[in-house]
C-alpha cells in the first residue's frame, strides 16, 4: 500500500485549482507525452504529476492516487492522456471527460449544465472572453501543444470562485522541464465534405492563410472620421445625400465583396514547433520553454435552415434556404514560460499568445412565404479576428509552518469583425415581371438590398490573490485566502444599408462589386444608411468586479474519516449600459446593476472503506451570474447559427445546491471504478427562449423560476495484459479499456403564480417555460468509451474512441412551438500513434480517422410526424497524417 498524502499536500492540491503558485514545480524532467506507462507494479516514489500551476511531488502512486487523495472530486487529463485522444484542441480533449460534452465547438457543458455554469481557468486564473455571446472563453482556441493538463472539478471547494455551478476546468500550460529538448511536428488532413470539393470563399487579402489581414480591411479615412464623428450616419442635419455617396464609395472593397465558386477546397495544415531548458546558476535554478503553432483548417456545411409559424410545424416552412458556408478558420498560438527556483521558493511566469481567425463566405438560396412566392439568393462574406494574450506571474514561498502563495495576471481579448457584408436578390418568378426569370437587387428593400457592418470587442481582466496554509497540528490543516477579479468590455457594432430609388433594371442585374462600384454609386445616388443608431444599443460597456475570502479546514477525525469544510464570503458587482454614441439619450433604459454578495459554504468528507476502496459526500451552495451579452438590447447575429439574439436587461443571478455521493475503487495503478450520484437545485436559472418576429426568429432569455438537476455517473478504467497471447508482438502490449457513462435529468419548474421580469415588465413564467421541460444543454445520456492497444515499452497506441450523447434542448420553441433540440448522435474516432527513429532521432507517426460513421449534424423541431429543420448538414469523416520530431 502506498503512504497517504500528508494533509498539507492535501490542501496544496485543492487550493492549487485556483492558486497555481502552491504547488512545487518539482526538478524532475517533464514527463514525454509520447511515452506510455509501463505496467509495472506501483512503487513509493516521487511522481509528476501536471496539475495546475505546474508540478507536485507527492509520495505515492501516480495519477490516479492524486485523484484518489484530493479531498474533493477530480478528473485529470494528463499530456499522455491528451495525446490517446489524439484532438487538436483541449476542447476536444475534455469531451471524453465523464460528465462532460462539447457544445458549438469549444464550450464545455458539465453534467448537463451549459457553459454558463462551467468556469475555465488558466494555470489558476480566470480568462476573458473573446466572444461577443459569451462571458466564458471558448476551448476550441486552447491548442493541445501548449497545455500540459487539464484537470475538472465537479465538487465545490471555497477555494474557487463562487460561479461554480457544474464545475471548474484548469487548464495547465507546459512548464520548464530539467532536460533541453526541441521538438518540430507537422500535420495535413482534410475531410470528405470539404477537401477537394466545392465551396465558395473570396478573396480579402493575400496573406490571409496566417490569420493575418494584410491592411486590406483597414477603415478608409473618411468613413473612420464619420465612426468617430459622435453623429449617425443618416441624411440629415449632419450629412448630405452626396456626402453619404462619398462614404459609400469609400467603402469600396471588392476583395470583400465578390463571391467565388472554388471546386477544389484545398488541405488542411498544421505545424508546431517547441523547444525550453534550465540551467543552475548561483543557487538558483532557471528555465525557459517557448513554443509556437499554425494550424489552417477548411470546413464546407451546405447547411438546410427552416422556420415554420404554426403551432404544430405543419405545412410548408414560412421560410426554408439551402445555404453553402465554407470557413477558412486559422489559429496561430505562442507560449513563452520562464521560472526560478531558489531552495523551497519558485516563481513562475508565464505568457500565452493566441489568435483564432475565421474567414467565412455563405451563399443561400430560398423561399420566404412573405415574399409570395420568390426565391430569395443571399450571400455574405466576414472576416472574423479573436485574440487572447495572458500574461501571468506565480510565486510560492515556503515560510517555515506557513506556506504563501501569490499570483498576479492580467489578460486581454479582442474581436474584431470588418467588413462583414450581406446581399439579398430576388427572383420574382412572375410572368408580368419583365426580370421575373432573373435575380435582381434593387437596394430599395422590395427586390434586395446590401448590408455593411463593422463590429469591434475589447476586454480586459486583471487578476490576483494570496493564499495560506497552516498545519496546526499533525491532522489538521488551516486554509485561507483572498481572490480579487475585474473585468471590463467594451462592444460596437456599427451597421448599416446601401439604399437607392429606382435603380435601372440592368443595374439590379449586377453583381455585388458592380453593384456598388463608385461608378453606380454616384451615378445613382446610392447612399448609406445606419441602422444601429435607431435604437440606441450600438456599443455597450460592460464590467464585474468580484472580491472573494475564504477559509477552510482540513481534519483527519479519524484514521479513516477526513473532512474538508469551509465558506466563501464573495461579493459582486455587475454592470452593463449602452453607450449613448449619439447623445439620444436612450441609453438609461437598457443599462443594468447587479451588486449582490454571498456565503456560499462547502464541505466533503471522505471515509476510507478499504486502502483502495473510499466514499465522498458532498455539499455546497454556488452561484451563477448572467453573461455580459445576455443583459444588454443590442442585437447580435450568431453567424454560426445564422440566428438573431437580444439581450434582456432584467436578469438576475442563479443560486445553487449542491450535493454529491460518489464511491471509488483504484484496484491497481492507473485503474478504477468510479460510481456517482449527484443532485443540484437552482433558483433562477437562465434559460434560452426565442420569438418570431416577421420570417426570422430571435432568441433572448430570462430566468425561470426554480429547476432540479440530478444524475448518476460511472466509470472505469482498465488495462490487460496481452503477454500471455503467442507471438512476440503481444509481448509488451495491453489492452486499454477506458469507459463513462453519465445519466442527467433536469425539470425547470413553473408554479401558477411563478412570474419572470422580461425588459422590465413582468410576466407570467408559464409564457416562456413549461413545467417539466429539460434546461437547454442537457442529455439524458453521455456515453464515453475508448478501446485500444498500447505497448509498455516504446510508443505504439491504436485507439477506437466512441462517443454518444442524447437529444438536447438549445432553445424553447417560439409561440407554443416544441423545444428545438439538437441530436448530436454517435461519433467513432480511431487514433494511431506509433514512435520511429528517422536519421537516429526520435519521432513520432500519428494517424487520425474522425467520425468514421458519418454522423450528421441536426437541429430540429419536431411535433409529431411534423419536423423542421433549423440546422442540417453533412459532417464528413475526417483523416488526418502527422509527424513529430525530437531533438
């Protein structure tokens, strides 16, 4: 039996979740993650384990014993455990974590709560939003290269942030190992849908393949004076017809404008290259790590989207188009990581770089029945820019009885969307119309129009906070600490529509860069007009200021007993206003201040039934605060979904209660079963509904009175030897069997006198939601299982990895209309990795197979027989080759 944890390491591991600077970054090399375990019998010895901040020696087993001695409920996604699954990003990586599923790609939904209820940190700290939709950042950005594991947390502990709701994610960055290394890989794929098939994209600048724009979307002068101006851009008082021409033409941009047909999307491409050291220099230990990447992937959805008024779906759909959207996504990622370790103190900084670009370009053709009976051709083009840089610094001292633990960061996001343009023809298909056969543009809104916005996002958080520990005796362990966050954002989006009046029947013919070229411009008086300043929502600044405290107590009652107990005092201030751009004056009725403070307590106790066998129950109170997005009027378009959202400034925060019962068993190293009961009750969750307003739906959202969330989770993992099968191949190999399965059930209850506050008016809650419907996000079932074979001795892995989740609501069904769901199906991966020698050095050969059965993306309404489509498209099976060098 391996020695227990000491009670100090303990708590070093609970509070390193939030406070990366308590744990020691031992003077070990960083474990290869392309080396595999052996399955040798687990002795007592110093381990490695990644976990957040950087590195913790503890004396016992491994891995799983870290996960079996934590006082609370973790999940741990080692570097070797991240390179089975062979993902490109951590996003992927987390959704074969029990209990977890990936939602829209990168946001991470944990026992059937969405991503407002999960907090993601980085080695300890909160991280900004890049996401106008969103206040938690996407992990689809996090790239698998840079982060050295990641580590979930379902059970709340004090030593978090109060919005805690299904639980927590720390992503850790690599850090300095002891050993120089410089590693180079590279990597093409491509998918059946998209690569060398047709698509459609457009020209924008020629260096757009980095992720870089070239200074081809720079604002022209005259049109950035007018931004700038304080005054919309309307004819009026402050613009004539001609200057609103003159403005227009400055707009001229045709390498943003033209849509071309491409019948041979091209490879996708990858390449990383990494390298860091240390070297001892006067009593003190230095290193370094530095890494960067490329990655240029291609997507083609020829998507059908549908929308229907009735109640029961039935009939034609109001509207229904068959939309071809290719992405150019490119993200390019830096790390720069420096440390010093002097006797028992390390300090840590580090720095993190990276930029996910979109290139998109749509073109729809369709049907709306307000248009009696034309087709309708739609085309958009948008260059969309996020980009994150964190800069962080990690300090832990060792002061005799007292360990303190400082950290400091500041992170700032943008996105920045330029030019993104839209075109709307009309084919009236009617024989009295001498172009009834042909798609026209008339810009005067009856036969089409043209659409111009630019959209710019900027938010800054600063960090910071002190953590100590204190053994007061031999079984127990003092904890406090102080956490202080503050975010701020600030968002414009500035549209705006081309008009005209009575255009010639040749010029409604013309192409889009013809349409609006300077010469139609100013021959027919083509102006601009701005939308965004009707109604006063144009930019919003937002910001949340959180001040937490904690304490927190572990004691070991009996030999078998231990307890963690604390409580959280934490409180905050929320706020969000328009920006009065054009002094209207309209801005005091959709501002919102949220300031509230909490208790919020946890404890677990553990009892050890067996050394290997132990028991957790759980209790605590979190809480979930609405995102910045959801509480400002400003409409937003999701491109994505091509779907309408509007914030409602009446939202409050959600309370919830938690409880936990989870029972262990880690019968060898590496190995466990694992079996889970959990429950939580919220108090004003927020939930997603939508509207139909004309042919388009919107989606808002308001707090629904109560709901109730309970569920079981299993897993196992185990590993068998394959040396008594004959041959020399099965010699050193085992079998790996790595499976969970989570079971969710949620009820949003609504009473007859339940009332939710919609834009300051209040309504009855049975107007939005119905009692006994599932929150948004949630599957019944989550299946995870992966099977494969690996060899103890040198890097050989082949891995079948199946995933399954169950319908899920993504928002209510507008006017009395079913839920609309979206089915994410079952998934089949394979993964093979295999180490080489190329020339004498070190390699590695990774074979990737993703989606092996095809399984299409879905969205849909559905009332009896009677189904509408808001989403529809091929997916494609996905290959992918890579090489790995190590110097």
């Amino acid at each position: 039996m391996s020695k227990p944890l000491s009670l100090a390491s303990l708590l070093l591991v609970s509070t390193a979740l939030y406070a990366p600077a308590a744990l020691a970054q031992s003077a070990t090399p960083q474990s290869d993650p392309t080396a595999t375990t052996p399955a040798a019998e687990p002795q007592d010895e110093a381990v490695d384990v990644s976990i957040p901040g950087g590195d913790i020696v503890v004396v016992g087993r491994a891995q799983n014993n870290i996960v079996k001695s934590t006082p609370q409920v973790i999940s741990v996604l080692s570097s070797a455990d991240i390179a089975r699954t062979g993902e490109g990003d951590i996003a992927g990586a987390l959704q074969r974590v029990t209990g977890l599923s990936v939602v829209g790609g990168g946001f991470v939904y944990v026992r059937g709560l969405g991503d407002r209820y999960s907090l993601a940190l980085l080695n300890g700290s909160p991280l900004p939003s890049p996401e106008p939709l969103k206040r938690v950042v996407p992990l689809d950005i996090f790239p698998t290269d840079v982060i050295a594991s990641s580590l979930v947390q379902k059970s709340y502990s004090v030593n978090f942030p109060g919005e805690f709701g299904g639980g927590v994610i720390n992503l850790t960055t690599k850090s300095t190992p002891a050993d120089d290394f410089l590693t180079v890989s590279a990597s093409v794929s491509g998918d059946t849908v998209t690569t060398g098939q047709l698509g459609y994209t457009y020209y924008g600048s020629a260096s757009d393949w980095t992720g870089f724009d070239n200074g081809a979307r720079d604002l022209p002068k005259p049109f950035a004076d007018a931004l700038a101006s304080g005054n919309p851009i309307l004819e009026g008082a402050d613009y004539t017809k001609a200057q609103l021409g003159l403005l227009a033409s400055s707009l001229l941009n045709a390498r943003t404008t033209v849509l071309q047909k491409n019948d041979n999307i091209p490879v996708n491409f990858s390449g990383d290259i990494s390298g860091g050291g240390s070297v001892d220099l006067g009593g003190t230990r230095f290193g370094v790590i530095a890494a960067a990447g490329i990655n240029n992937k291609w997507r083609t959805r020829e998507t059908l989207q549908q929308l229907s008024l009735n109640a029961d779906l039935s009939g034609d759909p109001q509207t229904s188009y068959n939309r071809v959207v290719t992405d150019n996504r490119v993200v390019v990622n830096g790390l720069l990581g420096l440390s010093a370790e002097f006797g028992e103190n390390r300090i840590r900084w580090t720095n993190l770089y990276i930029r996910d670009t979109l290139k998109q370009a749509r073109l729809a053709v369709g049907v709306d029945q307000n248009q009696q009976g034309r087709d309708i051709m739609k085309q958009d083009t948008a260059w969309y820019e996020r980009q994150l840089i964190n800069t962080q610094l990690v300090g832990e001292f060792d002061l005799g009885p007292v360990k303190l633990d400082a950290r400091g960061a500041y992170a700032n996001t943008q996105r920045e969307a330029p030019y993104e343009r839209g075109f709307t023809y009309v084919r009236t298909n009617q024989a009295a119309d001498p172009t009834g056969g042909k798609y026209v543009n008339d810009l005067g809104g009856n036969k089409g129009d043209a659409t111009i916005a630019f959209s710019d996002l900027n938010e800054d958080l600063y960090s910071g906070g002190l953590d100590l520990t204190y053994k007061a005796t031999s079984d127990i362990t003092l904890g406090a600490g102080y956490a202080y966050t503050d975010t701020s954002r600030t968002s414009v989006r500035r549209a705006f529509q081309y008009r005209a009046s009575n255009l010639p029947v040749p010029v409604q013919q013309l192409r889009p860069d013809y349409l609006l070229s300077d010469y139609t411009i100013q021959t027919y008086g083509i102006t601009l007009l701005e939308t965004s300043a009707q109604d006063g929502t144009a930019a919003f600044d937002a910001g949340l200021r959180v001040h937490g405290g904690y304490g927190q107590v572990i004691a070991q009652l009996l030999p078998t007993l231990n307890l963690t107990a604390g409580v959280r005092y934490e409180t905050g201030t929320q706020t969000v206003s328009a920006v009065d751009l054009f002094g209207t004056g309209l801005n005091g009725a959709f501002s919102t201040r949220l300031k509230k403070d909490y208790w919020l307590p946890a404890v677990t106790a553990t009892l050890e039934i067996t050394p290997e066998m132990q028991f957790r129950l759980n209790g605590s109170r979190t809480i979930a605060r609405p995102q910045f997005r959801e509480l400002i009027r400003q409409v937003y378009i999701d491109t994505d979904s091509n779907r309408t959202f509007q914030g409602n400034p009446s939202l409050v925060d959600s309370t919830l209660w938690n409880a936990e019962a989870r029972y262990e068993w880690f019968f060898a190293r590496d190995q466990r079963v694992t079996a889970a009961a959990f429950y939580k009750k919220l108090d004003n969750p927020i939930e997603a509904y939508s509207s139909i307003q004309s042919s388009d739906i919107t989606t808002s959202f308001a707090n629904a009175p109560k709901a109730d969330l309970y569920g079981i989770e299993l897993e196992a993992q185990k590993y068998v030897p394959m040396s008594g099968l004959s041959g020399d191949f099965f010699a050193d190999r085992r079998l790996v069997l790595i499976g969970n399965y989570t079971f969710t059930q949620s009820k949003i209850k609504v009473g007859p006198g339940d009332t939710t506050v919609i834009n300051g008016v209040v309504h009855p809650a049975s107007e939005y939601f119905v009692d006994g419907s599932p929150l948004t996000g949630q599957s019944d079932h989550i299946v995870n299982f992966q099977v494969g074979l690996e060899d103890t001795s040198h890097l050989s892995q082949q891995t079948f990895l199946l995933s399954y989740a169950s319908d899920r609501v993504t928002t209510r069904g507008p006017s009395g209309q079913p839920d609309v769901k979206e089915q994410p199906g079952l998934r089949l991966d394979f993964v093979a990795r295999q180490g080489v020698s190329l020339f004498g050095v070190e390699s590695e050969l990774k074979f990737e197979a993703r989606n092996i059965t095809a399984t299409k993306y879905k969205e849909f309404q559905q009332s009896g027989d009677n189904r509408i489509y808001y989403n529809l498209y091929d997916v494609g099976a996905s290959f992918s080759l890579g090489l790995s060098v190590k110097f």
